[in-house]
C-alpha cells in the first residue's frame, strides 16, 4: 500500500494541463540497520507548499478522494514507528519513508 500510493501520487502529478515532456520519476527501496527505506523523486511542473510535513493540496475541493493519498502513506509509516519527510524545491518533489523492519 505503501508503494502503491506513493506511486500513484507522483504519476498522478504529471497529469493536468501545461505539463512539459520532462517527466520522470526516481524510486529507491532498500534496508539498512534494521529499517526499511522508501525514496521516492519525481519531477514537478508547479509549487507545491509543504507546511508542517504536509502538502497543501492542489486537487479540486469537490474530489472525493482528496489527500487520502498521503494520509494513508502517513498512517502506515506511523505504525512501523518510522518517519515520514516531504520536501519540494527546483521542480523536484521528494518523499522518504523511513520503517522500522523488526518485529515488536
């Protein structure tokens, strides 16, 4: 799920009017010192803002679906005790999922 909606956001962001050809998108998921990592860069057309961690949505008010995305991705890093950091600067939206990989 994690995967899923972490990909389905960043594909998602190249859909819309304006956008260029140079679309692309950078995935890393590894382990190390018993945590699971998920990188994941895509290129960005317009701004997004990010306060406290968080994107100030885009998508249309009216959207049934709006920002669940990310709050599911939130929800799932919180009960593998990880960390979650978004950023989005120079066009370049970037989200990194940090898990804990040992059982409780």
């Amino acid at each position: 799920v994690l995967l899923l909606n972490s990909l389905s956001n960043a594909i998602e962001s190249f859909q819309g009017p304006g956008q260029n050809d140079d679309k692309w998108i950078f995935l890393q998921l590894y382990t190390a010192n018993d945590h699971m990592v998920l990188d994941i860069k895509n290129s960005i057309e317009k701004e997004i803002y990010i306060v406290n961690n968080k994107i100030a949505s885009t998508k249309p008010k009216g959207g049934t679906e709006h920002g669940l995305g990310l709050e599911s991705i939130r929800s799932i890093v919180e009960s593998y005790r990880g960390r979650l950091r978004i950023t989005a600067e120079n066009h370049i939206f970037e989200l990194q999922a940090i898990l804990v990989n040992e059982p409780e």
